[in-house]
C-alpha cells in the first residue's frame, strides 16, 4: 500500500461523524437494552436513553450510576405526566435492602440530564459524607455531580438526610418536578443541599416530613436557590417548609402553605454566632403555616432580607407572622404582615400570635411594611419586642391589630416588655399614635420622629388590598390599571423625607416616599398634586422650628436616609437647607 493510501484511508477515519444514538430500554417488550444500567454502560456522550413506561425493578433498575457521562435518560415524553406517572423506577427497598433510584458521584454536568421518570420507595444505603456515616438521598445521590433533574416525581423515599434527594458539593439543577411524601429521620424531607449551589425551580413538595430541619427542603452551607415552588403541607421541627442554616440561600416567588413545625412554620432562617449569612425571601406568600413554639410564617436568626412577601394567617406561639431572634441584623421591606394568630375568618387561633416580635438581641430594620389585623391576647398584637431586641420600624403602616379582641387598648399595635428591650420609630403611621405603644418592665421608646395616627384608607384590607385610596390614582390588583378614589390616603408622602422614593410613579407632584408596604414600589398610589411638603420632617402639617430642630440634628450627618437629607445626597448641609427654607411658607391640605 503506497503512502498516500494510508494517508486518505487515515483522514476518512479521522473525519468520520460519530452520531448520537437512542437508545431504548424496555423490560416487556422489544428494545436495546432490559435495564437502564446496561444502557448506560452500553452509552456515549451525547447519547439518549429512552425508558418505555412500565415499572422497574431489581438490579440495574436501581442503584443506577450516571458513570460521570453526558447523557440523558428519560421517559419516552417527559412533558406528558401520564407518560412520567407510568414510567417507574421502584426501588423495592426495605429496612434489609437499602437502595435508591439514581446517583451522580463522577463530576457529572448540565449534559447529564434525568428527565420524565418516577422514583418510588427508595431508601438509601450508608454513605460516609463529611465524616458522617448515614444514608444520603433517597432517590438520587449527587455528590461532585451537577446533573439536571426535570419533570420527574420522586415519592415514598427515604433517608436520614434528604428523603428523596441529597446534593453535596455540587451545583445540579433540579426543576418541573414533584416531591411528595418523602420522609428524612433527620434533615431534609424531600430534597437536603450541603455546600452546594442547587437550583430549585417551579416544583411542588407536598407531605413530606423531616425530624429536624426543613420539611421540604434543606440548604445548609450553601447558596442554594429555590424559585417558583409550591411547598405544602410538610412537616418539619425547623422550617417545616424550607430550612436555611449557614448560607446565603434565595427563596424567591414561592408559596408557602400549611406547613407544621415548632420553629418556623414556613421558613426558618438561621446562622451561628458570628457567622452573618444574608439568604434572600423575595415575593413569596406564606400563609397558614404553623410554627408551635416560634415563627408560624417565618423564623429568622442571621441577617436574612424579606422583601415583598405576603405573609398571612399563620399561627406562632412566639410571632404568628415572624421571629426575629438572637444579635441580628436582618431586614424587611415592602411586606403585608396581616391577619396571623387568626384562623379565617376570624377567630383566634390556639396559639395567637402576634404580626412580629422580635426579641434576644435582634436588631431588625423593618421599613414600608403594613402590619394590620393580626391577633393575639396579650399586648403587641402587631409588634412585640422583648429580651433586649432594639429594632429600626420606618415608614410602616401598624393599624388594626387587635389584643383581647380589641384595636384601641393600650399597647394594641405595639409592646416593649423588658428591658432593654427599646424601639425607633420613624415615620410611622399607628392607631392610636405613640401614646397606645405599651411599655412593660423597662421596655422603652428611643428615638421617636414622624409618627401619624390617620386612617390610612386601605383600598379593601379584608381581602388583603393594602394599596393607599388616592384621588390621583391607586393601582387595581384585580383589574390591573389605575382608579382613582374619593379618598386620600394621608399615608401618602408621609414616608422618611430622606428616603428615596425608589420605584414610585415618576409624578412631580410626589416628593416623598409613602408610608406602607407599596411606598418605593411601582404600585405606590400617585400623589395629588400640593399635597405633602418636603419640609414637614415632623408629619405635624405645620412647618416650624420643631422641623427645623431635626435638620440641626441631622447636620453634617452622612449616609443613607437621615431625614434632613432633603436633597437625598447623603449628605446633610447648606444645600438641605436651602431646600428647607425654600419650602418653609408652602402651604397644603390640612391635617386630617
């Protein structure tokens, strides 16, 4: 054979395309392969595995390992559930033979993709993780491993840690999928991250249980997300919904339902002394959880940030709607604290609870929040602050919280019990003013500035519309575009004047941020026009010396939100005072 044979028959090999192929596994019927196992050994890169639906069991059906290859193996449709329903991988496990569904323990990828089966029964075998012998992801295993996991339902599995699925280092992402009644003697009902960044997206947990941390699900260590899910009805000592310890995990646009625990019915967010973890709760609804001993709707211990959350009819025996606890400095903003400690439609609930307390030290920043109609018997049905807590409550709505089954009564809206338990107010619209704040055993006020007590004219607070009436336009929820009312709401621009006003309708008739959990939003109700002055730093609808008094404390004062900060750079100096005195003969509405 002459030399350039060789070279063209080499190049002919060379440029040969090697094709992905489909493989079919089916147990009853013709196929490639009678179990997965077989067809993943058989695999290469690239390659799909189709299972026909039936069920499957014994070896090769279980205990199945990805081997570290970038391939798929998924129902004949994954996007049918029917199809998914009757694609199953039955583990057949007992307390005698342990197995589990599926496991990613060789650096498996995003091109490593389970999609479309059902894993049931599976229990997992001992693993030594950590240093911790123990069994780990009842249905799938992923350790170094960062598969995808869709469309699948994985129910009836168990183990200590992670029912039905445990993740450890690893980055997987885990979405469209179904996690019911899967169980964990420890942590982790349905799904326990360690150290890891799972992705956690548009799932359903549903009656799944863990003896200790998060009933659904568990982030520990880690920067997990979890986004778009629907958690309902698990059970769980802490976080019977989601648990967070130690991370920086987001839990974003979910909702969270009926879920029971001790600490933290829906959410439990927690961090070790001196550890200063900030996880993320943005736009969730939570509501109807349970929390026996702290935290029916949420539970937080770090330095966790709430943001537009409804948080609604759950029952705590310590904070029916959230527990802020131990040297913390987390915040809350632009949420609807309402109607906790109450069972709908109306009555009190066995534990009560107040909207929030906050005790042990925690300096929560609560700022354009609405906390009204929560219920409980004692004092501080909206807020109760206790053991030494000292929290910052700005441009906040406290109206309508009833104790002993009335508004009115002394320390309705706020308790201070113990001391040094202490609270600053600023800019706060509360029934019944300062004067109904109750102070117990040396609990006391600090810094006091801005308060209003006015009806705040909420739009319909019996089905939860807190958005301000507003003869210049109030945003509809139900019928998505601006109305306008009879009424104005005197909550409006009556925020912090040093405050940006954020994402309010850019109107020039606006010049203050609105008080209550839409002030700073784009659905903040528009602002008549010459209805607030900058200038009126005290909310008294005079401007005087006494406004003039809190520019001077506020002098060469720098950083965000001092309320004679008037030009909002800052910075407060000549050029606040140029726009204070600019101001100073203005005239609008009367006080109310």
């Amino acid at each position: 054979m002459s030399m350039r044979t060789v070279v063209i028959a080499l190049t002919a090999f060379v440029i040969t395309p090697c094709f992905a192929r489909i493989i079919i596994v089916d147990d009853n019927g013709p196929a490639d392969f009678n179990n997965i196992q077989a067809a993943i050994n058989d695999a290469n890169s690239g390659d799909t595995i189709i299972v026909q639906t039936g069920t499957y069991t014994g070896p090769g059906n279980r205990d199945i390992d990805f081997l570290g290859k970038s391939i798929t193996v998924q129902s004949s449709d994954p996007n049918d559930p029917n199809v998914v329903a009757n694609t199953v991988i039955d583990c057949q496990s007992d307390a005698n033979n342990l197995h589990r569904g599926f496991k990613f323990i060789s650096g498996e990828d995003i091109n490593s993709i389970l999609s479309g089966l059902t894993i049931v029964n599976g229990c997992a075998p001992y693993e030594n993780i950590f240093g911790d012998y123990n069994t780990y992801g009842g249905a799938v295993y992923c350790y170094g491993g960062n598969p995808i996991i869709k469309n699948c339902i994985m129910k009836n599995n168990s183990a200590s840690r992670g029912g039905a699925v445990y993740c450890g280092l690893s980055s997987a992402i885990i979405k469209d999928s179904n996690f019911m009644n899967n169980t964990a003697s420890y942590h982790g009902g349905a799904i326990f991250c360690r150290q890891s960044q799972v992705f956690i997206s548009n799932s359903f947990f549903q009656s799944n249980i863990a003896n200790s941390y998060g009933g659904a699900i568990y982030s520990n260590e880690g920067q997990d997300e979890i986004r778009e899910c629907n958690v309902l009805s698990n059970q769980g000592k802490y976080g019977a919904g989601i648990a967070s310890n130690n991370g920086e995990t987001k839990i974003i646009d979910c909702t969270i339902l009926n879920n029971n625990g001790d600490w933290g019915g829906g959410i439990f967010c927690y961090s070790l002394a001196g550890v200063l973890n900030s996880p993320l709760i943005q736009g969730c609804l939570i509501s109807n959880n349970c929390g026996y001993t702290r935290g029916g709707g949420i539970f937080i211990g770090n330095n966790a940030i709430t943001k537009d959350c409804i948080i609604t009819y759950n029952q705590g025996l310590n904070g029916g709607g959230v527990n802020f606890v131990y040297s913390s400095g987390p915040i809350m903003i632009n949420c609807i604290i309402s109607s906790n400690g109450v069972l709908p439609p109306g009555p009190p609930a066995q534990f009560g609870g107040c909207g929030i307390q906050i005790q042990s030290g925690s300096r929560a920043r609560i700022s354009n929040c609405t906390i009204s109609n929560n219920n409980m018997p004692l004092p501080g049905a909206g807020i109760r602050v206790v053991f030494g807590a000292s929290p910052v409550v700005e441009n906040c709505i406290i109206w309508g919280n009833i104790y002993a089954g009335r508004t009115d009564l002394i320390g309705s809206q706020i308790c201070l019990n113990t001391s040094p338990a202490t609270i600053t107010l600023l800019y706060n619209d509360i029934e019944g003013g300062i004067e109904n704040i109750s102070l117990e055993y040396g609990g006391s006020i600090g810094l006091e500035v801005g308060t209003i007590d006015v009806d705040p004219c909420f739009a319909d607070p019996c089905n939860l519309d807190f958005h301000l009436q507003s003869s210049a336009g109030r945003w509809d929820a139900n019928s998505q575009i601006w109305v306008q009312d009879q009424n104005t709401s005197f909550c409006i621009d009556a925020g912090n004047p040093g405050r940006p006003f954020f994402d309010e309708p850019n109107d020039s008739n606006n010049v203050r941020i609105d008080m209550g959990a839409y002030g700073g939003t784009s659905q903040s109700s528009k602002t008549p026009s010459d209805w607030r002055s900058l200038a009126d730093l005290t909310n008294d609808w005079q401007i005087d010396i006494y406004d003039f008094n809190i520019l001077a404390s506020n002098w060469l004062s720098t950083g965000c939100c001092f309320p004679g900060d008037l030009n909002r750079d800052q910075f407060v100096d000549f050029r606040d005072f140029a726009v204070f005195a600019s101001k100073y003969y203005e005239t609008y509405p009367a006080e109310p």
